[in-house]
C-alpha cells in the first residue's frame, strides 16, 4: 500500500509539474529560468519567440553567452538579475531591449537553488502610447502658456487644478493660493454670488458655463472678463475634466462704452446743427424780406428827390439842392445796401442759376474799366489792361461775370490811394483763363486775408471809413465764382497793395 501510495504521489507530483510546465509554455509571457551559475536551465515557447532562438541552442549554456546585450555590466538586466541572485529579492523594472528595439517589463524572482526566474513581455506598444500621451499632454501645455488669453481646468467636482502662467502674471498670486476655490477671493464682490451658482449649477449639470464678470488685477483693478468652460467626457459620457478660458474684455467694453458716448455727441451735435441752419436760413429769410420792403420806399424817395433836383417842382434854390444832394447820396447809398443785401439772400438761397455762354472776356473787361473811368479819373488812378491779342473764350454768365468784375475793381480803386496805379492782367494756364487785379492800395493784413470772404467782413484799414461799404461784396463774388467752378485767391501785404485773382475754366461742360 505504501508503495501504491508513493507511486501515486509521484504521478501526482508530474501530474502537476507537467501542468505548471503546460502553464509555463502558454503564457503569454516570455520566461526563462538560470541556475546560480547563470546558465539557462528553462525557457518557455514565448522566450523562444520573442528572443527569435531555440530553446536547443540556449539550455545549459551561459545566459550572458547567449545574450550578449545583457552582459554589459552597466545595462539594468545586468545590474537587476545580480541584484536579485544576491539579495533573494524580487526584481521589477522596464527596459530598453536593444537588439530588438523593444521595452520590456521585468519580473524577476530569486529561485532555491541560488539563480532566478525571468518573467517579461514586450510592453513597447504601450510605451509608445503613453510617451504619445505625454507628448500631447505637453503640447497642450505649451499651448496653453503661450496663449494670450488666462485658461484653466477644473477637476469633475468643480476644483480648479491648473491655472496658466498668464493667470499667475495678472493676478500676482502663488499657483496654491487660487487653485480649488482660491480664486474666489479675486471675482469682484458684486458678481461673486451669480458667479459661484452659476459655476455650482454648471457642476452639477454639465452644461457649458459663461459669464461676464470682474476679477482683479494685480495692480488692484478690477477688470471685465468673459469667462467659459466646457465639460469633457469619456467614452461613457462621464465628465472627466473641464476646460475653461478667461478673457479680459475691459478694453472693448471701454471702446463700446466710448463709441456709445461719441454716437450721442454726434447726434446732439447734428441736431444743433440742423437748428443752426435753420435759425440761418430764418434770418437769411428775414434780411430778404426786410430788404425787399426797405427798397420800394427808398427806391420811390429816390424817384422823387430826382424829380426835385431835376426842377419839376418849382425851381430849386442852390442851399436847397445841396441839401437834396445830399439827400440822394444817402438814399443811393441805403439802395447799394439793400441790393448788396438782396444780391447776397438769393445767393445763399440757391436763387442764382448762371446762364453759360461762351464770349470774349476782354471786351467786357473793357467795358467795365470805360464804366469806372470816372471815378479813376477821379481818383487820378492810372488803370490799365495787359493782355495779349486774341480771344479770351470763356463759358460764364456774361451779366454775373460783369458784376464780379465791377466789384473787385471797385475795391482795387475803393482801397487805392489817389495817383496809384491798378492793373488788370489776363493770363492763360493750363486750360484756364486768370484775371489778376492788382492795386497799390492799403493792402491786408495777413492774419486777416482769411475773413475777407465772409459775410460782413468789414476790415479796418486806413481808407474803410472813408469809402464805405456793407463786407457783402467779396463774399458775393466768391460764391458767383463756386458758381462757375472757377477759383479766386489774394495775395496781399499791408500798406503795399493787393491782387486779387480769378481763375476760370476756359471751356467748361455746362
Ligand atoms: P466792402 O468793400 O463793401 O467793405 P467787400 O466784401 O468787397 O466789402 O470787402 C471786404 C473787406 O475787404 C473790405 O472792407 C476791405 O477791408 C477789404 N478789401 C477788399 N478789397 C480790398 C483791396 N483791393 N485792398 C485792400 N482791402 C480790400
């Protein structure tokens, strides 16, 4: 019985060996057994396959022999299966596998009889994967701290775990002291409340969270910011993290603020404009109308005063006619205003509509110095016409032409001592014809040649009082000459004289 019993405790026994054996050769690891002297004493199918040799060839000869990359004394097999054989301590590590370019896990124990037994597998896809993830993982990061814009991420339950160095920078405070709910302490106190049940609702239902609000600054202001967050979530659709950005939007908020205040100003300013150009237009009506009733009185004083002088009511003593004289003089100087007030109402009204034909200009020059010569004489003025022969064609009103002329003639004479001399010059240049006038009268200021076109424009100089005058004349001529799309500039220097020049188109497409 006893030896039944022991035979079958020896099949017992290789019944388990063999299946450890069975276990060994199946495993999906590789593994091999050395004895104390190093030599291998067991190797399984996966070693076989992996290290690419047969277990012929490698049973009982020197592991180092048969692999000689492990022998350096400086590579970490080396080192590790010593240390294992010496200490009777079990070994992990991983390992770069040169021959084979592959990483591998190691598991290496100490055996009784003094060597050990090697169990690894090639962990080289799963290395890759998590250097991939490392590598990505860094990406972010980078992207994340040369990014503009303050990002952060928050863990599932609404902690904060990472803030970018542009947090830290606005802020002025430590990494630890905003993480989890630090940065509590920076929100604005006004917005804090809506800012945490709005974050706290987010948490709890994973929608997307926004808002704007103020956090402060380093420098202790507070600045707009629009804050988002987005969940994301693994396979299971479980939020694994949340990703969230702060922008500072204080400056556009300003712009907008401003743009705002600017829109206003512009539409009062608008509005008061369209009240002064009504008020204008108002008075403009007025001087019209006030002109129109002032002139048929005087115009019918004129008539009769004429009449008187003229002996159709009894004969006229001389004090008498001297006083009628004067009387006229005065009444034809009030139907000058009145006229000149007349002339200038239609122009700003857009009344006046040149009727273009085309002419000689120098005849009509002509004319209108013949119709001035006797106050040239006069004034012992000596006036004179350059020009050379030839037609000066011009596309103008012919009657409206004639009174600008007058008027700047009249000035050139009104303004000029008496014996001075006044030349009108005509000159031709690039397409346009120019008619100069030019005295050697009292002049202009030069920080006064910019008012001469306005409306009123009185200026004092030595023969002003003297000769009289409304200040509507120029501002007339100017306008008659927009009218033509023609130009009229003065040069002047004071006490030496002036020159006023018109510059028309020769031709012009009417
Ligand atoms: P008025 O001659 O009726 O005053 P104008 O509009 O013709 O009005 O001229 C405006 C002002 O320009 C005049 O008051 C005068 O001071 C100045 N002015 C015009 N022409 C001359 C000139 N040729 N020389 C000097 N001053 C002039």
């Amino acid at each position: 019985t006893d030896m039944t019993k022991q035979v079958r405790a020896e099949e017992q026994q290789k019944e388990l060996s063999q299946q450890l054996v069975d276990v060994l050769e199946s495993m999906g690891d590789a593994f091999f057994m050395l004895d104390k002297d190093w030599r291998v004493t067991r190797v399984n199918h996966h070693q076989e396959k992996v290290s690419e040799t047969n277990r012929k060839d490698t049973i009982g000869k020197s592991f180092w022999e048969v692999f000689p990359a492990t022998a350096d004394p400086k590579s970490n097999y080396w080192i590790e299966y010593h240390k294992v054989a010496k200490t009777k301590k079990p070994s992990h590590f991983i390992e770069h596998y040169g021959p084979l370019d592959v990483w591998t896990e190691v598991n290496a124990y100490p055996t009784p009889d003094g060597g050990i037994s090697v169990f690894f597998r090639d962990i080289s896809q799963r290395k890759q994967a998590e250097d991939a993830l490392k590598e990505s993982e860094a990406r972010l990061r980078f992207m994340a701290e040369s990014m503009p814009q303050k990002v952060f991420t928050a863990t599932p339950n609404g902690e904060i775990d990472y803030f970018n160095p542009q947090w830290i920078e606005f802020t002025g405070l430590a990494f630890e002291e905003m993480l989890e709910w630090g940065w509590i302490q920076l929100v604005h106190p006004d917005d804090l409340d809506e800012n945490i049940r709005r974050w706290q609702h987010s948490i709890k239902t994973g929608e997307p969270f926004e808002l704007e609000h103020r956090f402060l600054r380093a420098d202790g202001q507070y600045r707009w910011h629009v804050s988002r967050a987005q969940p994301m979530r693994d396979s299971k659709g479980n939020i694994v993290r949340w990703f969230g950005s702060n922008t500072d939007i204080e400056d556009i908020r300003r712009t907008a603020a401003h743009t705002e205040e600017l829109e206003q100003k512009t539409a009062t300013l608008k509005e008061q404009r369209a009240q002064l150009v009504a008020i204008n237009s108002a008075k403009d009506e007025f001087i019209s109308l006030a002109s129109h009733q002032l002139r048929t009185p005087a115009t019918s004083v004129k008539q009769y005063i004429g009449m008187m002088l003229e002996g159709y009511a009894e004969e006229v003593m001389p004090t008498q006619r001297d006083f009628l004289q004067r009387a006229y003089d005065s009444n034809e100087r009030q139907l000058n205003i009145v006229n000149d007030l007349l002339k200038v109402a239609s122009v700003d009204a857009g009344k006046v509509k040149p009727r273009i034909e085309k002419f000689d200009l120098s005849p009509l020059i002509k004319e209108t110095l013949e119709g001035q010569a006797a106050k040239f004489t006069e004034r012992e003025q000596n006036v004179t016409l350059q020009a050379t022969a030839g037609k000066w064609l011009v596309s103008a009103d012919r009657d409206l032409l004639r009174m600008v002329l007058e008027n700047l003639i009249d000035n050139a004479s009104k303004y000029t001592y008496q014996g001075k001399a006044i030349k009108v010059k005509l000159l031709k240049s690039k397409g346009n014809v120019e008619i100069s006038i030019q005295d050697e009268g009292v002049g202009v200021p030069e920080d006064k040649l910019n008012k001469l076109f306005q409306k009123f424009s009185r200026l004092d100089n030595p023969l002003s009082i003297a000769v009289g005058g409304t200040g509507l004349g120029l501002y007339w001529v100017r306008k008659i000459i927009d009218l033509h799309h023609g130009t009229i500039t003065v040069a002047s220097q004071e006490g030496k004289g002036s020159t006023f020049t018109v510059t028309l188109p020769m031709k012009r497409l009417v």
